[in-house]
C-alpha cells in the first residue's frame, strides 16, 4: 500500500465547490448558500422547485 488517499476537486458555477475524499463528498453551494455534507445531504437554504413562480 503506497499511503495515497483517492481525493478529488471540483468547481463549478452549478455544484459550487466539492472536494470528494474517499468517496465522500464535502463541498459549499455558492449560488444558493449551503453546505454538502456527507450522510446528511444539503444545509442551508432550499432548491428551487421548478415550475413554480416566484411570489405565489
């Protein structure tokens, strides 16, 4: 075993910022502000239901 733990990083306009450790993502939604938490999901504030108008 050489020691290298499987990593990886992403950034994107959509996903915000993830880094994937293990195959457990942790990231932060820039665009509707929240965290990705591994085994808990998205905190923070709610997506967008599509199809519904703003204000109704």
């Amino acid at each position: 075993m050489s020691g290298r733990v499987p990593t990886g990083v992403l950034l994107a306009a959509e996903e915000g910022l993830e880094v994937n450790v293990l195959g457990l993502s942790l990231g932060i939604d820039l665009i509707r502000p929240a965290l990705k938490l591994p085994g808990i999901g998205r905190v923070g504030m709610p997506a967008p239901i599509k199809g519904r108008e703003e204000g109704t």
